[in-house]
C-alpha cells in the first residue's frame, strides 16, 4: 500500500449562524462560513461546533479523524490509519519520527498531493519504518506523526504512538472499525476467543422414555 491514499467520500456543507432576540427579529448580525467538507454520510456525527479542527488550513492545526487521544499504544506488527480532511490546503507533506527503545532517533518525510479529493488516509506502519531505517520493529519505542506546510509551520496536530510487544505465545487480533469523525480507528486485542450463541425454542425429547408426572422412566 502507498503511504497516503485519496478518496472521493467526502460532501460540502456550509454554516450559517444569525443573531437572534428575544422577540425573534433578526439582529442583522451573520456569520458565514463555506465550503467546509465532512466524511460522506457522517454529518450528524460530525461536531459542527468543532468544525474549523477538523479541516487542514493555514494557521490551523487540523485534528485527524479519530476518537483517539494524541498519545495512543499500537502493536508493532500492526498497521494503523490515519485520516484527515484537506482540500487545497498549504499542507506538504507528513514528518514521521520515530525513537527507538535505546534512544536513537530517525526521520521519514512523506510528501502529501491530494489532488481534487477531500478526504486522505496516512498509513503508518512500524514494520515499514524500522526496514526504512534497519531497525527491528519490537525494537521501536514510538513514532511522531506532524503535517507540514511547504515552510515548516505545523498544520496538524502531533500524534505519537507507543509501540507495544507481547510475548510470542499471545494470539492478537487488530480490530479495525468506523468511528463518529468519519475514518477508521484500530486497535489490538489480545488472546482472542470465539463466542458462540445458540437458542432453540424446542428440545427434543428421548422417545425410548415414559414422562410419567415429570419423571422419565
């Protein structure tokens, strides 16, 4: 997969907020704010009062679509995504530091062309950047994701997760699902176990037995 992925799922709305009195007459006073873009078919889950957070622009640290904190743990054998609205923005491109658990630091730049889609999705893979560096992903202690514009001011919030290990004999499953912002969030449950759920109304009874007031005989 590449690093950054394009998308055409995104609508446009536009808010317009008035002022009113008691009496209900318009006070004149408007503010309008356009062309803003949600994930398709999530607009009522998306936080409207919120909204300018969520779309990369200048003088803007746009926040990623995740219901994720900032600091977050992932798996070093798991891939994790993630996605964020930019729609001719002065966003360049992705710096990815990543720190490993003996304090060495190293750098990735992922230059960002989004063309006429909305919505993108930045893969982040430790698998990838410890190859990229020749360092063992186990080995890794945390990676820093920041987007850039072209003359280094930071457009996006700082997101840094912290790389965890299990031991060898522990089964994990990445779980990936949709959350309220619009794109996908991850994450690792270990030792998994497959559930069952049977119901039947009727059971069949044993035709070689007498029921004989409630007793088989």
């Amino acid at each position: 997969d590449s690093d950054i992925n394009n998308y055409d799922t995104t609508i446009k709305y536009n808010v317009e907020v008035k002022g009113i009195k008691n009496n209900g007459e318009d006070t004149g006073d408007t503010l309008n704010i356009n062309d803003k873009y949600a994930y398709n078919a999530k607009l009522n889950g998306y936080q409207l009062f919120d909204f300018l957070n969520y779309n990369v622009e200048a003088d803007t640290k746009a926040n990623f679509l995740t219901s994720f904190p900032t600091n977050q743990k992932a798996h070093y054998s798991t891939d994790t995504y993630l996605y964020f609205l930019s729609n001719n923005s002065p966003l360049s491109y992705f710096k990815i530091t990543i720190e490993t658990i003996t304090g060495a630091k190293f750098e990735k730049r992922i230059n960002f062309n989004g063309g006429n889609n909305v919505l993108h999705s930045l893969l982040i893979s430790p698998t990838t950047l410890g190859l990229d560096f020749n360092v063992l992903p186990q080995k890794l202690k945390n990676i820093k994701i920041c987007g850039y514009a072209s003359n280094g001011v930071e457009v996006t919030e700082t997101r840094t997760l912290y790389i965890t290990t299990f031991k060898c004999a522990v089964d994990v499953v990445n779980l990936h699902w949709e959350n309220k912002e619009g794109g996908y969030d991850s994450f690792v449950f270990t030792q998994p176990k497959k559930q069952i759920s049977v119901s039947k109304e009727t059971i069949d009874t044993n035709q070689y037995l007498n029921n004989i007031n409630g007793v088989y005989t």
